[in-house]
C-alpha cells in the first residue's frame, strides 16, 4: 500500500485530493490532527479517528491530539479542573489503544487558546464570519441545545487551531465537514493557508443501522464494555445478510469489521464448529462482506468474530481506566 491509499484508506471524504496526494509524496514528518472534547472514556467514535491516526503514523506522520478543555468548558462540560482531569484519562486511553507515545503529540487547548496573539485573531474571525455562518458549522456538533454565543464561537476557534497548532492537514468525523469548510474558506482571509482534510465516516447505530451510533443515545461500544458488554452488544446488533439494507440503514457489523477490526489485524479468523464448514479466515474486508452476502458466512458467526476482535482492542483502555479507577 503506497502512502496516499494509506493516508486515505477508509475516509469518507478528502478535501481535495490534489492537495492530499501532494502531501503523500512527503508525509514524513508532516503534522495531522484530531480535536476531540474531553469526555471522559473512549467510545467507538474516538476508536475510528484513532485508526486513522495510527494510519498517519504508519505513513510518517506526526499526530497532535488537541485535549479541547477550552471548547469543552464553552460546551458546558464542567470546570477547567474537572475537564483537564477528564483529558489526562483519555490520553493514557488513547495510547493504551495503540497510538505511538513517542510519535504523538497531545495538546491542551488551554496552552495557546487564551494566549493575546490567537485571542486577537478570533476577533478578526468574529468580525469575517456572519452570525448564520458559524451557527450552520457548528448546528451537528451543537445537537438539539439551544444555541448560545459560545456555540458559535466554537468553531471559529477550531478553524484557527489548525493555524495555531501548525498542522499540514486535519482529520475529524463526518460532522466536522463545515467547520473544515470554514476553515478552508476562513483562513485565508486572515493571511494564513486553508489546509486538507480528511472526514472518517459516522457509523450507523449499533441496534438498528439507522442514523448515528452515539456515546448519548442507542447502544454503541465503549472501553468501560466488559467482555461480557461488548458480546452482549454485539449479538444483538442489526446485522442482515447484505452489504446494503434498504432504504436509508446500514450494516453496523460490516462497518464495524471495515472500520475498526481489519485495519489493526491483518488477518481474521471466524471460529466454526467443522460441523458447520469449520473456521474461515479473511486477509481483507471485501471478502468477508462478500460472504455474508453469498450466505457463506452466517450473521451470527460473524457477530461472533466481531465480539472477539473488538474485545482485543478495548482490552488495553480498559485495564487502564481499571488502575486510574484503584
């Protein structure tokens, strides 16, 4: 795999490709990053812009993780004390997942955030961003809350992040795109380069392959899941025997083994009694969906294997938010 299928494997959307495949033919030592609100345990969310964090590394790159306590104090998530506590268990939590301890950065908002020259720079932002603009970048992040000033404020101060951190290129969900647009369209103005981006998929909720699988409602996989949680979760996950249900659902158990499980192992294996075919093995995604879809591969088994490949990813955060709990 040369370096810009390994930059961009699984991404959703890359924003622009030219500048991508520029930045692949140089990536070592270029700077990437993910913000990401300190909220306590990993979820499946953090896990998938993880994966592709450890992508960058592999192709060269250097990771900054920006522990937003400032944007997560103006969300409302408690006192700078509270939320730095909070940011110091995810960190341990990220590199217990596999991120590089000596290849990532890990970055407080609060470091450069509150400093004149950026708090000056916001204001230019303020004073080139209309009300309906920002309050447009920041409506999937926000939810249903009412909008008050700092929610708008919020993604002015994402776009200039990426100035202030110096970064070569920002990854984030999906529901991150128009704060990069922002950004991309923002920066500039300020005398700074708008950078490339990648945008990693949202994937469906875990029981019913609709909408979003998320931390806050539906059932989704955390590090706090016990062997037990995770199986139990898993098992009873939407899962029919096609790549594409109808209408608007996905198939969060493929996403899943796409997204998560066949980008950390090379190889997996479902275990089956030789009464039912035996054990199959699959070196890629694409044949194991393909399976599920001939019929080869029953749902359950899958379900099965899924259980046990994501078990051996949270196994790690978990026994560390264990010891940060003793």
């Amino acid at each position: 795999m040369d370096a810009y299928e390994l930059i961009t494997r699984n991404a959703e959307e890359v924003v622009t490709e030219e500048e991508v495949e520029e930045l692949a033919e140089n990536p070592d030592g270029k700077r990437v990053y993910v913000g990401y609100e300190p909220s306590g345990v990993l979820h499946i969310g953090h896990m998938l812009t993880a994966n592709k964090l450890i992508d960058l590394q592999e192709a060269g790159m250097e990771v900054v993780i920006l522990l937003a306590d400032v944007h997560a104090y103006l969300n409302g998530k408690g006192t700078f004390e509270e939320i730095e506590e909070t940011a110091e268990k995810m960190r341990k939590q990220f590199l217990a997942y596999g991120l590089d301890d000596e290849n990532t950065e890990f970055v407080y908002g609060s470091d450069y955030q509150l400093d004149d020259d950026y708090a000056l720079d916001l204001h230019k932002l303020e004073l080139d961003t209309t009300l309906n603009r920002a309050q447009r970048a920041m409506a999937e992040i926000q939810g249903d809350e009412t909008a008050k000033v700092s929610h708008v404020v919020y993604p002015l101060m994402q776009a200039l992040d990426i100035e202030y951190l110096d970064l070569d290129l920002a990854v984030g969900g999906l529901d991150q795109r128009k704060v990069h647009m922002l950004m991309r369209e923002e920066l500039p103005e300020l005398g700074y380069d708008a950078r490339p981006c990648l945008h990693t998929p949202i994937l469906a909720d875990l029981g019913t392959g609709e909408g979003k699988m998320s931390s806050s409602s539906g059932v989704t996989i955390s590090m706090e899941d016990s062997t037990e949680d995770i199986e139990e979760k898993v098992n009873s996950a939407y899962c029919p025997p096609t790549r594409e249900p109808e209408g608007d659902l996905e198939n969060p158990v493929l996403e899943i083994f796409q997204y998560h499980v066949f980008p950390r192992f090379e190889t997996v294996v479902v275990e089956r009694p030789d009464e039912y075919g035996g054990n199959l093995e699959y070196d890629d995604y694409e044949t194991l969906a393909d399976d599920l879809e001939s019929g080869e591969l029953h749902p359950a088994d899958a379900k099965g294997a899924l259980a046990t490949y994501l078990d051996e990813l949270v196994a790690p955060g978990r026994e560390k938010l264990r010891e940060l709990a003793e």
